[in-house]
C-alpha cells in the first residue's frame, strides 16, 4: 500500500480515536450530571417532605390544641406542599427540556407586567427574610416570548437571589431595552425585539471554580462569595 494512502489510513483511524474518547467523556460527564441530579432532587424533596409529616404528626397526637397554633400549621402544610408541587413542575419541564418536547406559545408580552407578577410572586418570602426588591422596568419594552415561562425562569432567579442575599440587603431586577426593541404596544405583526432582564442581588457573585459548571444539569455550587 502507497505510503500516502496508510498516512491517510493513519490520519482517519486518529480522529476516529479522538472521536470516540470525546464521545466517552461526554457520557461519564452525563452521568455524572445525573448522579448530582438524582442527588439534588433527594435532597431538596426530602425538607418539606419532613416539614410535612412532623406538622401532621403534631395535629395527629395532639401536640397542638389552640387554634391560632392549628391554624399555623395548616398553613405551613399547605406551603410546603405547594413547594412540592413547584419542584414536580421544575423535573417535568427539564424531562421535557431533555426530550426536545417543550414547546413555547410565543406572544407579545410587556415585561413590566412580567416583572411585576414575578415580583409580587416572592414577595412573601422577601419580607420574612427582610430582603426589599427594587428595581426599574420601561413599560414600553414589549417583545416576543412564552410569558408563562419568561415567568418561571425570572421567578427562580428572585428566588435565589432573595436565599442568598443577607438579611436585610436588596435585590435589583432590571430591563434593558435591546437594539430592536419595540416600544409602545407593537401592532399585530411586528417583528420580534429584544431586551435585557437582570436580577442583582448583595452576595458577592457566584465563586470563579463554580462558572464553568454554571449550565451542567443538577450542579449546585458549594456558596457564594462574600460580599465586598
């Protein structure tokens, strides 16, 4: 065989090993995402699944007899439940995100009122943490989305913000205009635009080691920097 021809021989059968080993650690990265994954959801499942049964233990024994006590922990039933419910929601779309499958109903949205719905959505837990929400939004700014779920991805967002900013400390959510942006509310055909949402909050970024592992499925970083 032509020495030309086992060179080109040489050269396929190299990419075709490089192929395969990246190919190979793609699939330990999966699973090691999955294994975090499996990890994440036991753990997060496992808080108000116990917050759940101690309060139904209590009403059951009779460990709680006044009303306003009753009444509390009725409450904090319900609230944990609805937190259940959330983090179902949450595995159904990222089961639906994995498949391809999750389709978005695009409409003109004014991201004022996205904003303020998010806002008024975690307000609750804002106030228990003494954490105050400030921000600034153009309710000109209109753009093409699935307001449904331009709400949850923003709602999340506060929500994290407010878990980790300090008692006490301020979370900012702003909207930037983009290039494109349509002002007023646009007539029936326009063209998509584009703006910029961003939530701030006090607790010092997310740490250098964690950034490149900011998108992996299921990774949650040790803690944030602090402040300062």
């Amino acid at each position: 065989m032509p020495t030309a021809e086992l060179a080109a021989l040489a050269r396929t059968l190299d990419a075709t090993h490089v192929r395969l080993v990246a190919a190979r650690d793609r699939e330990h990265a999966l699973e090691a995402s999955r294994r975090e994954l499996v990890a994440w959801i036991s753990h997060d499942l496992r808080t108000p699944l116990a917050g759940i049964r101690a309060t139904a233990e209590a009403l059951a024994d009779g460990l709680v007899t006044d009303a306003a006590t009753t009444a509390r922990y009725h409450r904090q039933m319900l609230a944990d439940a609805e937190r259940l419910t959330g983090m179902v929601d949450d595995l159904f779309e990222l089961a639906r995100l994995q498949a391809g499958a999750l389709e978005l109903t695009l409409e003109k949205v004014c991201l004022a009122d996205v904003v303020s719905d998010a806002v008024a959505a975690v307000d609750p837990i804002a106030r228990a943490k003494g954490v105050t929400i400030t921000g600034s939004t153009d309710e000109a700014v209109y753009v093409d989305a699935d307001p449904a779920q331009v709400s949850r991805v923003l709602t999340n967002l506060l929500v994290n913000a407010i878990r980790h900013t300090p008692d006490d400390g301020t979370v900012e959510v702003f909207v930037e205009r983009a290039a494109g942006a349509a002002t007023g509310r646009p007539a029936s055909g326009t063209a998509g635009s584009q703006a910029i949402v961003a939530v701030a909050d006090r607790c010092g970024g997310i740490s250098a080691e964690d950034l490149p592992r900011l998108f992996d499925l299921g990774f949650r970083g040790a803690g944030r920097q602090d402040p300062g």
